[in-house]
C-alpha cells in the first residue's frame, strides 16, 4: 500500500492546489470587475490592486478550503470507484480504515498548513485588505461609538459618552475608582483630550470627588493632564480587528481587553477558538468524502461531485451560523464554535455504518 498511499496523496494534494486555484481566480475576476469603476474613478495604482487581490485570494483559500478539500475527496474517491481500483484494494484485504490512512494523511498536510496561514500569514492579509478598503473604497470612515466603558486598572473604570478619532477627543469623560463595591473616587469632565506633545490625555473642565468617612473632598479645574492605560490607537479600530491579529497577538489582546472588561473581549476569544477549530474541517470533511464517494455509481462521478459541493456548502452555512450565535452571546461560545465539526464527525460515523467492508 506504501506506493500507493504516495499517489493518493500526490494526487490528493494537487487536485485541492487545482481546485483552489480555479475557485480563487474566478472570485478574484468578480470581485475585480464589480470594483473596477472604484479603482479607475481613485486613481488606484496597478501595484496596489495586485497586491490587494493577492491578498484576498488569500482570505478566499482560508474561506473556500472546507469546499475544496471536499471536492478534491470526492473527484478522486469517485475516479477511483468508477474504475473498481477500490473494489480491488479491498479485496485484496486490505481494510476500508487503511483506505483512509493516505487521505487522512494529505487532509492532515492540509490542516497544518491552513493552521499555519490562520495564524500567522492570512491576519496579516487580512489587515491588507481592510486597509486597500479604507483607503480607496471608503469615504469619510470615522469613529464615533457612543457609550464606551473600560477598565484601565484593577479597581478603575472609565467612560466616555462619546469619542471622535478626529481629533482624538472624548466627551462626557468620568473616571471612577471602585473596590469591593465602595465608590472611593470619581472625576468627571466635559472633555479628553489626547495630547500629542506629551503622549498624555488631558481632562477639560473637570470635577473631583474624593470619598473618605468623614465625608468629601471635591475640587475643580479647566484642565489636568492624566495618566491611562488607553490611547487613541484603541479607539481607531477596525470591525474585524481580531481577524488582522497573529495568533500570539490574539492571546495578548485578549489579555488586556480581559483586564480592562471590555464588552467585545468575545469576539476575540471567538477568533482564537475558529483558528483552532478550522484544521479539524479539512480531516472531517475528508472522512465523509471518501465514504460518500466510494461505491460505483453507474451515472458516474457527477452526482457524487454535485453531492460534495451540497454538502460543504451546507457545512460553511453551518459554521457561519454557528459563529453568528457565539458572538450574540451564548453560554458556552466554544461549543458554539465547534458544533459543525461535532455534528459532521457524528455524521461521518453513521455513514461509516453503511460502508461495504
């Protein structure tokens, strides 16, 4: 089985390259001619849009893989039924689990290197894209959130009404110091004002209440330089940031937004969770390819391919979906997250059941 384990996975590997390659381009002229307008109308340089398409051709590998790997299953596993080689290979005594074991093998070479791009390469594509976005698609992108809460320290919260990156300005600015329950300390402020001679943000107009148990102490002032553990990097950022950081950047955000209790702190965590999970697909989407796709079909392998594309789509619809409930809020976001590959691998050893031995 050795040589022909080599040339399962030979043959595995570059029909998912072809596959992948085929899928991408077609996305990528789409994309290209329904932005084309833009790019002329921006005066957008040549290098830049190559270097924009490279990179979301990147995005689309790490999107379409659960498709392609599954199609590449299928187009061999049904080539292979088609011309009886695995009515021979079993035949022979050789066990349906030792078909697997090549295909098994390539999806795994597969998953090490989709870990490997989500960790590492595909972030950094990623965050090109968002900025080509920015810069050329987008008009008058500011940011202006409401109600912004943040812990800066063990025991201390801030709160902004409203922030403009602007002018790197706050409104309705209060900064409370609590602990065990207890108010201790409170200032508040009309404005803040990030102060770029001195790396500092800078309070207008501001009220100080000390509490202590004789009573008060209250002070004002027009303005009062102060010391947090934010800057206007933080407010400037991009909707999908989670998806422009490395995988130990991700850990390291999660971290500080965790101390500081940020509210969006699950997006990230949820993010961490997908580049995990991911890998996994290509391996169970692999196993119930070879299942569907191994007995003869007297129409051919066309029926089994359009099979395939059914069910992987039906698989990319699911771990949207599921991704969707994670970040609305669920108990459990992990379980969330990995529900699809629970439910396939479950289904994959029912249709094992059925598999002639």
């Amino acid at each position: 089985m050795k040589i022909l384990d080599k040339l399962i996975i030979k043959d595995f590997i570059k029909t998912y390259f072809f596959v992948v390659l085929m899928l991408i381009l077609v996305v990528l002229v789409l994309d290209f001619t329904e932005k084309n307008d833009a790019f002329i109308r921006n005066k957008v340089p040549a290098v830049d849009i190559l270097i924009y398409l490279g990179n979301y051709g990147l995005y689309l590998n790490n999107l379409l893989t659960p498709i392609t790997v599954f199609i590449s299953v299928i187009f061999i596993t049904s080539k292979m039924a088609g011309r009886t080689e695995i009515i021979a290979i079993l035949s022979s005594g050789v066990s349906f689990v030792r078909l697997l074991v090549p295909f098994i093998a390539g999806a795994s070479m597969i998953g090490l290197a989709s870990f490997f791009l989500n960790g590492w390469v595909l972030p950094v594509a990623t965050a090109g894209v968002t900025e080509f976005k920015t810069r050329y698609l987008e008009e008058n992108k500011f940011y202006n959130e409401q109600n912004i809460h943040i812990k800066v320290a063990p025991d201390t919260y801030a709160y902004i009404s409203r922030y403009y990156t602007s002018g790197n300005t706050g409104f309705n600015f209060t900064l409370e110091q609590i602990r065990d329950g207890v108010l201790l300390a409170k200032l508040s402020a009309d404005r803040i004002v990030w102060d770029t001679a001195i790396n500092s943000w800078s309070v207008k107009n501001w009220r100080l209440r000390v509490l202590h148990e004789k009573g008060e102490d209250y002070t004002v002032g027009e303005s009062l330089d102060t010391l947090l553990s934010i800057t206007p990097d933080d407010f400037d950022l991009p909707t999908n940031h989670h998806e422009t950081l490395k995988l130990p950047e991700l850990s390291r955000q999660i971290t500080i937004l965790e101390d500081r209790g940020a509210d969006n702190v699950n997006f990230y965590k949820i993010e961490k969770y997908v580049r995990y999970m991911s890998p996994f697909a290509a391996i169970i989407l692999t196993f119930i390819g070879v299942i569907v796709s191994s007995k003869k079909s007297r129409g051919g392998s066309g029926f089994q391919i359009a099979l395939g594309f059914f069910l992987a789509f039906i698989y990319i619809i699911f771990f949207l979906l599921s991704r969707t409930f994670a970040e609305a809020g669920t108990p459990y976001p992990i379980f969330a997250v990995w529900l699809p590959n629970i439910i396939f691998a479950l289904a994959g050893v029912l249709l094992y059941k059925t598999v002639p031995r």
